[in-house]
C-alpha cells in the first residue's frame, strides 16, 4: 500500500468537499470575509492534496525525501488548513497561531521536495 497516496487521495477528497461546503452550506450563513477565509483554507488544501500525491509518485532515490516531503504537506494542511476551517467554523481565534506555523510546514516541504529533486540516482 502506497501510504502517501492514500493520505493524498484522501485530502483531495476532503479538499473538494470542503470546497463545495463552502460555495453551498457556508455562503448564505457567514460574511462575505469568513468565506473567503475558509476558501483560502480549501484552495491550499486542495494544492497541497495534489503536491502529497505528485511526492507519492516518485521512486528511486529521491523516495525517502519526497516521503519528508509529504510529511511536511499533511503537517502544514492540518495546521493551515485546518486552523482557518476552525476560525471560521468555531468563529473563534484560538488556533490563530498554527495558521503560521502550518504556512512555514508547506514552504519546508516544497524546499524538501526540490532537494528530493537533487538526489542523484
């Protein structure tokens, strides 16, 4: 079983959703700010889901680090992503500080998969 595809289909999933939740569950009931927040959170989501499987898919050896990689993609969606899906959902601020940290987890794993690119066969 290929591990990160599997994490990468499942965020992709949860991406679309969230999406479609905001466009139809989310637009009528909050500010027009709060919804674009949350889209925010679901485009990154989305990105990252993709970037998870484009790491899933390499082989050789530059595997081990796209794996990093892709650690860095799931931890920084959690954080990011999930920190605005809160903010807007819980309408409160108490996660403001992972949306941060999660930012810097998705720039780290975009520098670990250009050094994955780097590793000689």
């Amino acid at each position: 079983m290929n591990k990160w595809l599997l994490i990468g289909g499942v965020n992709g999933f949860l991406a679309v959703a969230a999406g479609a939740f905001a466009a139809h569950g989310l637009e009528p009931r909050v500010p027009a700010r709060a919804l674009a927040i949350f889209q925010t959170g679901a485009q990154y989501h989305l990105t990252h889901a993709l970037a998870i499987v484009a790491c899933a898919l390499v082989r050789g050896p530059a595997a081990p680090r796209a794996a990093i990689a892709a650690g860095l993609f799931t931890l920084g969606v959690v954080l990011f992503s999930g920190s605005l899906y809160f903010l807007v959902l819980a309408d409160s601020t108490a996660l403001v500080l992972a949306t941060p940290l999660g930012g810097m987890s998705l720039l780290a794993g975009w520098v670990a998969l250009g050094f994955a690119a780097l590793k000689r066969d």
